[in-house]
C-alpha cells in the first residue's frame, strides 16, 4: 500500500483526521446513547469550567496589580518632578547662579 492509498476504512481515516488525539467524539457521526458517559463528560466540561473561571481571576487579579504599580509609578515620577532637589539652598536656582540684583533708576 502506498502512501497515496486511501486507507481501507474510510471512517476510520475520517475519525484520525478531525481527532488526531483519538479522544471519544460522541454525536460526531452516532449521539451516545449511555447516560453514564454522557454525566461523565458534563463533569468533566464542569471541571475544565472551573479551572478556566480560575485562571480569568487570576488574570484579572494580574491586570489590577499592574494598573496599581503603573498609577503608583507615575504618582512618584510626577512627585519627583515637581519637587526641587533638597541639596539646593532656599531662594537660590538649582544651577548655583546667584539670582541678578536691579539698580533702582
């Protein structure tokens, strides 16, 4: 057989193409008809459901603290700004040039 041969059973080739994993597919071409598979598999979509719902708070939380630290960051870099340095004496500028004095005319 060679390569290019379709294989003997189509649907099998189908069923390894669209689930290549081999998972269970039930209604994909037959409804299950077993109530016991089918609560099996809600509980484990539930499971799934969960963890998802989890991983969103997770990521919500995540989002939070960094919007906290940017709002903080940018609190203190406007701080930093406004405030003139402590080592530069009061009524001088910060470039150590004594301020000019007017004549009076």
């Amino acid at each position: 057989m060679s390569a290019t041969d379709p294989p003997p059973d189509f649907m099998a080739f189908m069923q390894k193409m669209w689930n290549p994993m081999s998972f269970p597919v039930p209604g994909m071409f037959m409804p299950t008809a077993n109530v016991e598979e089918i609560e099996k598999k809600i509980a484990e979509l539930k499971g799934v459901e969960n963890w998802l719902h989890m991983n969103i708070g997770f990521l919500q939380m995540t989002v939070k603290t960094l919007e906290m630290q940017k709002s903080a960051l940018s609190s203190f870099a406007s701080a930093v700004k406004e405030d003139p340095p402590d080592d530069a004496p009061a009524g001088e500028p910060e470039d150590g040039k004594k301020p000019r004095k007017h004549k009076r005319v």
